[in-house]
DNA sequence: AATCACCGTTGTGTATACAAGATAGGCAAT
DNA sequence: ATTGCCTATCTTGTATACACAACGGTGATT
C-alpha cells in the first residue's frame, strides 16, 4: 500500500502521519470506537512514538478522534445524527457560499464554474458515477472559492472533506446522478443570474437532500440490521 | 519560573500550554509576526520542548498559528480583511442558529433565553459593560444550544472564541451596549414568536454590525498610525 | 572588490529514556 | 462467595539526547 519511496520526507512526519491515519478512520479501517494504542501506530507506521502523537493531536483538534487525559486516543462513535448535523451545518454554509458567489463572481470563475459544471454533464451522460463524484467535488469547490472568503473556503472544504465518506455511499441510488446534475442546473442558473437569495436556496436543498438521503440509508440499514 | 502549584497536573500540560499560548497570541504579548522560538516558549514556561511542540501543532490546525517546515512556528498576520470574513462567517452561523433555535426552542429553553436576556437587560441599566459582555456570551450560547444542533453548537463556539479579542475591542463604542440589547430584544422575540426568517435575519444583522464596527476600527487605527 | 563556497552555529524533527497515572487482576478478609 | 484493597503492569505524558537541515559568516579565489 504505503511505500516507502512515496514518502519525501520533505515536510513533517507527523503531517504525513496524520493523513494517513485519517485516511484509515474514514475508510472504516479503524472503525468508531477503535482505541488507537501510540506505540501500535508507531510500530506500524514504522516511526517512534513522537510523531505519531502529534499527528494524534493535529486529528483531535479537527474533531477527527477524542483525547482523553491518561485515557489515549479513540475514534469517536459519530451517530447518524450527529452526522446528519453536520449536514444540516453544510447545507448552511454552501448555502452561504453560493449567496455570496451570487453577488462576487468575476467573469473568469463564471467559465471556471460553467466549465466545472460541463464535465459533470459529461460524466453523467458517460452515466460514470466515480467520475461524476470527483467532478461534483470540483464543481462544489469552485463555488466556494467564488465567495471570495477565504475563511469560508477553508471551512467548508474541510466539512466537505469530513462528509466525503457518508456522501459517497449515496453514489449509486437511483437517479441521483442525473437529479444531482439538474440541481446544479439550478444552481448556476440562480449564480450567473445573480440571484443570491435563490442561489442559497437551491444550494441549501441540494446538500439538504444528501442529509436526508443519508438518514434514509441509515434508516434502511438499521431495519434491514433490526432482521424485519 | 511559574510555581507547580497552579498546575492542577490533572490534565495534559500541551493543552494548558496551548491556552496559554493562545492567551499571549489573543492579548497581543505575541503580535503578529513573531517567531515563536520552541526552546525559548520551554524556558519561559518551565517545561520541555515536547508539550511545547504540542502545544504550537494544536494551536497551529487551529489557524492561530502558521507552522512551515524546518522553519518554525509564527504568528500569522492576520489581516482585518481575514477577520471580517471570520466575522461574516459568524454571523451566518449565528443566522443559522437563530433559524433552527426558533423552530426547535423549548419551552424551558425560552425561559432560559429569556432569563439570559434579562440579565443583560440589568448590565445594561448599570452600565457595566464589562458584566454585560460575559452575559452577552451566555445569552448567545443559549440560542446556540436552543438549535438543537450539537456540531452547530461547536462550530459557533469555537468560531465564537477565536472572535472574541475582536470583539472585545468594541466594548466601548458609543451606545454599543444599549444598540446591542436592542438587538437582542428584537431577537428574543423571534424566536420565541417561532419566527425562523426573522430571527435569522436578526441574528445576521446582529453580528454583521460587528464586523463592520470592528473594519471601522481597523481603519480608524490605520489612519491614526498613518499619521495623517 | 565582489562573489562563491565551505564551515560553524542555531533550531527543528525524531528517537529514546524516564516518570506518573490508570486499569486489571489477584489475594485476603468479612 | 463476594467485595474491597493492594499491587503489578501497561500506557500515556514529559524530559533529554541525537540527527539533520537551513541560515549566516568568513575566507579564498577570480
């Protein structure tokens, strides 16, 4: 997996650690709950004890894993609510980006975005769902760099990041493709326009919807776990 | 050297480092700019270098500081242009938590909020502006809570926190108090009216009106050291 | 005299050693 | 037999030691 040779060593350990590590939490192989023992990181990723914990403290102050005092580090049962919190915060703050972009788009993120929005045609008529989901990212993100903060780009590029795990399993329902690609239709519609009230609405609903079909995949799921 | 006494010991040193740090950052003891020397932070503290290093990792994924390889930890300059996206941040959050706290308030939530507000109401008449302003916090953090969003609820405080220097400098500002509760009344009332839109508009106001006091500040100071 | 290269110093990044607290297991007493 | 206490061990938290990279200074060469 990890060779070594794809390591510079350019830039600090730790830092390469810690996105390992995350990389290892979101893909369910240290699952919620999972206590991650300093010395078994260390002995796994081949590097002492020192790097590990701060890669272990960067995760912390995210929200990535819980520090206890004297109790180690753990990765944090989220409930499906908590997750679907954390949608309804994303819904909000894309909502607030494409407000913003409504009014502070210059010409040239315009094509930017029209281009983005293009290729996700492209891959939905290609009916190419991994390529549609990286693109849907890069489509999201030209909006947020749209508003023209900073401070939001960065935040919510790192609640999109945290959501990216749960946003992926809605990759293969029905339709939500091609419903996904008329929502940013919509969307870019209301921006070019200009229409930052309606372009916070349509960008709310369509990270709501993605909330909402996580709860209800949550909800099959607990009934199909529940034996019915 | 700081006497071990106060030390309660019973949490991680890197963490009260971290907020003593972050204390010296937010006072102005570090401006920006400064280099932050590990060995030095040690020494003024009485500690290693290891909790100081933690320390300045947590602070830095934080943003309170800016970490480059092999070149040390500085406190970033935080532009005032950064800190009124910061501010505009705020208050979509607190919009958002205004939207969902007028749907969601509970009946004892009301009175809480209710209580809070009237607490300001008495700072206000005694003109404390120093016992209005922690008040001013709870009252805020009982709307957060009355979201019923518990990630909203961290997002708002943390952003909340990372304000409040900023938001300190406006205390005394003509009138700021009496404009404030003001606000708030009309915000009370929102909210308890069930009103969504209104409270969220309210709240964005609200805290709009901050960030603009804190830009006219800003440049007001910038004159001044101008020497115009 | 100016520029480049080499060396020394300074400070970060990592490893190891040590101390303290927490947990678990066993033993004893009721 | 059960419960409470004590101890042993394991893990975290901190300190120290070492390695390496970057920056600055000085000297030699062009």
């Amino acid at each position: 997996m990890n060779s070594p040779a794809e390591i510079p060593a350019t830039t600090r350990q730790s830092e390469r650690l810690g996105e390992l590590i995350e990389e290892r939490i979101v893909t369910g192989v240290y699952p919620p709950g999972t206590r991650l023992d300093e010395q078994e990181l260390a002995d796994t990723f081949g590097v002492s004890r020192t790097p590990v914990r701060e890669a272990l403290i960067q995760l912390s102050s995210v929200g990535l894993i819980e520090i206890k005092p004297r109790r180690g580090a753990t990765v944090p049962e989220v409930g499906a609510d908590r997750v679907c919190e954390m949608f309804e915060v994303m819904a909000e703050l894309e909502a607030m980006c494409g407000r913003l972009a409504a009014r502070r788009i210059t010409p040239g993120e315009q094509l930017a975005l029209q281009e983005a929005h293009r290729a996700c045609e492209a891959a939905r008529d290609a009916n190419t769902p991994d390529i549609y989901y990286q693109l849907n990212e890069v489509f999201h993100q030209r909006i947020y760099e749209a508003s023209h903060n900073g401070f939001l780009v960065e935040q919510a590029t790192a609640l999109h990041r945290r959501l990216r795990p749960y946003r992926r399993l809605q990759l293969r329902v029905r339709n939500r493709m091609a419903t996904s690609f008329n929502e940013h239709q919509a969307i870019v519609e209301a921006i070019i326009k200009g229409d930052s009230d309606l372009a916070a609405a349509q960008l709310r609903a369509h990270v709501t919807v993605q909330g909402e079909r996580f709860a209800d995949l949550v909800a099959t799921l607990r009934d199909f776990k529940a034996g019915a």
